[in-house]
C-alpha cells in the first residue's frame, strides 16, 4: 500500500469517527460542532487526496469556515444548557435502533458489489476552476445572481436588527 492509500484510509477513519462523535454527543452542542470541524477538515484531506483542490478550498472555506462559525454563534447566543434536553430513551429503543442500523448496514453491504458501475474517464479539466468558472456564470448566472440578492438582503435584515437593538 501507497503512502497515499494509507493518508487515505486513515483521514477516512478519522471522518467517520468524528462524524459518529457528532451525532453522538447531542448532550453537548459545542462538542458536537467541534467534531463536525474535524469531520469537515477530513473531507478536504481527502479532496486534496483524490486531486480535486478546488472541492477541498472551498470545503474549508464554506463549510468548516462560514457555516460552522455562524452554528456555533447561534450555539452560544442561545446558550443551550443540558437540563434542557428530554429525558434519555429506554435501552429497548436504542437496542432497536441499534439493531435497525446494523441491518441496513448488511443489507447495504450485500447490494453493494453488483451495484456499482463501471468507472468512466472524466475529461482532464473537468473540476478546474476555469471549467467551474464558466459553468457558473454560463449555465447557472440567474441561480447565482438570485442567491447573492438573497445573501445582500440577509445582510441588510442583519444591519437593520443590530440598529434597532442600539437605539
């Protein structure tokens, strides 16, 4: 095995085990963000790994950046205490669903070899920035310009709510 192969496998462990540790620790929601970050982080190793850096920048810089700094202003603007969650389920339920998971995980296992298909060559600029570029502002303009009237007008909802609140 490549020293490539093994990077591999081995941010790919750390994927999962942070993303369990993140569905797994719903008593604390900072610690659960903090797994999603190393989940994220792991993600982009593993673009940079297959070659595709511009899916690996931008999954640092929107999803690990932007959307986790906002998830953990709103964990700490409404600073959740743990007395505030439901009592914990039965050990029955979590047998059930522990049960159910591992099921669709054989079920999956055994559909897996005579589903995948055949693996076809991707052009050689496919993924560039350049190719990404000008699908963006060829095919998809009016999607593009109508998310940035969206992202202008959470912007100025944002001003207006942090004026009111000062006079």
């Amino acid at each position: 095995m490549s020293f490539a192969a093994f990077l591999f496998y081995a941010f790919a462990v750390v994927c999962v085990v942070s993303a369990l540790g993140m569905v797994l620790s719903t008593r604390n929601t900072v610690a659960g963000a903090m797994y999603l970050v190393v989940t994220m982080i792991a993600l982009a190793v593993l673009y940079v790994l297959l070659g595709a850096y511009l899916v690996a920048v931008l999954q640092i810089m929107v999803y690990a950046g932007a959307i986790l700094v906002l998830f953990l202003f709103v964990v700490m603007l409404l600073n959740l205490r743990s007395d505030e969650f439901a009592a914990p389920r039965s050990r029955l339920l979590k047998l059930f669903g522990a049960l159910l998971g591992v099921w669709v995980l054989v079920t999956f296992l055994a559909m897996l070899p005579g589903g995948l298909p055949k693996v076809v060559e991707i052009p050689a600029d496919f993924g560039s920035y350049r190719q990404v570029g000008l699908t963006l502002y060829r095919s998809y303009v009016v999607a593009f310009e109508v998310s940035s009237f969206l992202l202008l007008a959470a912007i100025v909802g944002a001003v207006v709510l942090a004026k009111r609140r000062l006079t």
